[in-house]
C-alpha cells in the first residue's frame, strides 16, 4: 500500500525527461535515439526503488551507448537520473551493492572521457557527478536507521513501562485484594464447619458463598498471571474461560448462585449461544453475570429476576427484575465495564427503570455467526 503512495513521484522521471526532450533542451533537433535512451533512463531510474542495483547498473550502460552518433541531447539528463539512482541505491542497498553501482558508473564515465581525457578536469567530473550522491545517499542511510533505532527503543521503553504497571496492579491485587478474598474463604470454610446441619438454608448459602468465593480467588489467580505475562492470554486461554461446551454450564452456574442469594430467577437460554465464537461467548457470559449479581445488590429482597439470552444476527440479553426502579448512587464500575466490553463487540447497552422495577438490554452484533 506504502509503494502505491509512492507512484507518482516514481513517474516524476519519466515526465521531466520527456518535458526536456520535448521543449526544453534547446534548438538542436532531438533524434529518436535520444527519446529512446533518455525514456529508458528515466524508466530506470522510477524502478530504482525495487531493483537500484540493477537500474544503476543498467543506466551506466546506457551512458555508453551516447557514443553513437545522434545522442547528445539526453546525456546531461540520463547523468542525472543516474546520480539520482545512484543515490537511492546508497540509501536503500547493503554497502558492497552500492559500491559495485558506484564502480560501474565510475567505469562508464571513464570510457566516455577517454577520447578527450584531461587528469584535472575529467577527474573533477567524476568526482563531481560520483562523490555527491553517494555522499548524501550514505547520510540519509544514517539518519534513517537513527530514526528506526529510536522508533525502536521508544516502542521498547513504552513496552517496559506498560509491563511494569501491569506487574505493580498484579501486585496490589494479590496483597491486597486476593489476600482478603482468601481470608474470607477461609472464614466462610470456618463458618460452615462450626454450623453443619444447624440450617439448611445457612448451610446453602454458606456453601454457596464458599464456591464463589474460590471462583472469584481463580479469577482473581488467572488475571494476574496475563498481567504479569500478557503472552499468557491466548486464543485457548479466552475459550477456556467460556468454551462452546462449557458456555451453557458457565450460565446456568450463575443463574443458581444467584437463586442461592435468595433470588427467583426465570431463565430462558438460547441453545444457539454454544455457535459463538471464543470472543463473543465470553462477553455472554460476563454481561449475564453482571447483569445477575445488579439484581442481588440492588433488587431488595426476595426479588424475582427474568433472563432471556438469544442468539441470532445479533445476540441480546435482557435482565429484568421487580425491584425498585431507581438505584442509589451512579452506575458502578460494573455496568461501566460491560460498556466498554459490548462496545469493543460493536454493541449498545441500555439500562433503566421500567414499569415495574429495573432492565438491561444488551445487542452484541454477530454478523450471522450463530
């Protein structure tokens, strides 16, 4: 795509040397040896940014053929659009590449001048028409690779830095949030040993909050791990989280931890969820889950939530509950979440209140993958 930019200044040759051997050159008749040679010049030197060695090498045979009779009009242009090929091959070619065009133009002028040689004047020819555009060919060279170089160390100092953050969140996480969610388990595992068979119900939930926490302890575990190295975070990593298989298990395990909060929960599951990719599984997931554990923080108690999850040209969820409409406080950092994770999917998210308590829309567009 780059090069296709560049083809207009690759024809810029070819028009200045046609416009020179048209109108420009003066009153000497122009021969058609000239058009040929000054065209297959410039020709060369518009492909001297795919193949310089070859046009470089090529224009100063070329040169040689402004012997014959009837060609002195394009020899000053096809000179220099061969230090101007000459220069690029410097620029773009490995040293030895730009040595040998150096010699082969050198060689050219040395023959032309040796009818009529003069060690002073022809020597200051080629120093003048050879010297220049290796020099600058060379200098450009330099600065160009000093611009990688630091393009280069900048992408890695950004990619330190970045690694260095994410390695000091790791670490809060796991000093700070992960060693109280530990502390909680262990307490919740204390608890549900000391009360065994004193109430089912307790013993339920205190079951249940033992599992989600452990769940929420080998989230917590997977998430430092991709911060610490984001290598980690395959294709497999992603599928594992909400696999084709795995997804309408992962669901139904949320719909029961929220019943098991005390919640009665109408779930109605497309089948067709199981079609999505990795991506778009793992985004059903996450939104239900969220969607679910609003309805057991805000819907008061003993609510009854409805879940409907369809698949299609687009997938849409909807969580409804008959709680109270307005929600204290601004939306946390849960819904803010799920609206940046739709929005990377190309979806909305809508959420308010109803009639009769609280809604949550989500379309996610598929592009008929289901």
């Amino acid at each position: 795509m780059t090069s296709l930019l560049w083809l207009p200044l690759r024809a810029l040759p070819l028009l200045v040397t046609a416009a020179y051997l048209a109108v420009l050159h003066g009153p000497t008749p122009v021969t058609m040896r000239d058009w040929l040679l000054g065209l297959g010049a410039a020709t060369l030197t518009g492909l001297g940014g795919w193949v310089p060695l070859t046009a470089t090498v090529t224009q100063s045979a070329l040169l040689l053929a402004t012997l014959w009779d009837g060609t002195q009009i394009a020899m000053p242009m096809m000179f220099i659009l061969a230090m101007i090929t000459l220069g690029e091959l410097w620029i773009r070619g490995e040293r030895w590449r730009g040595w040998v065009g150096a010699g082969a133009f050198t060689a050219a002028q040395v023959v032309l001048y040796a009818p009529y040689f003069d060690p002073v004047l022809s020597t200051a020819s080629l120093l003048v028409t050879t010297a220049p555009p290796v020099l600058l060919g060379v200098y450009i060279r330099s600065v160009l690779r000093r611009a990688l170089d630091a393009d280069r160390r900048r992408d890695l100092a950004v990619r330190d830095a970045r690694l260095a953050e994410r390695t000091e969140i790791a670490r809060e996480l796991h000093d700070l949030v992960a060693h109280h969610m530990a502390s909680i388990a262990v307490q919740i595992g204390a608890a549900r040993h000391a009360m065994a068979g004193t109430n089912a119900r307790v013993d339920e939930a205190l079951g249940q909050a033992h599992t989600t926490t452990r769940a929420a302890l080998t989230d917590l575990k997977r998430l430092m791990a991709v911060l610490r190295d984001p290598a980690a975070m395959t294709d497999d990593a992603g599928a594992a989280l909400a696999d084709a298989g795995g997804l309408p298990t992962a669901l139904a395990s949320a719909v029961a931890r929220t019943r098991a909060a005390g919640v009665t929960v109408d779930a109605d599951i497309d089948p067709a969820v199981t079609d999505l990719d990795a991506i778009h599984r793992l985004a059903v997931l996450r939104v239900v889950q969220e969607g679910l554990t609003n309805v057991v923080k805000h819907a008061g108690p003993r609510p009854r939530a409805s879940l409907v999850v369809r698949a299609g040209d687009d997938v849409r969820i909807v969580v409804t509950d008959d709680g109270p409409g307005i929600r204290a406080g601004r939306a946390g950092f849960g819904l803010v979440g799920m609206r940046e994770r739709v929005a990377l999917l190309g979806g909305t998210v809508r959420a308010g209140t109803r009639s009769s308590g609280w809604s949550l829309e989500v379309t996610i567009p598929t592009g008929g993958e289901a």
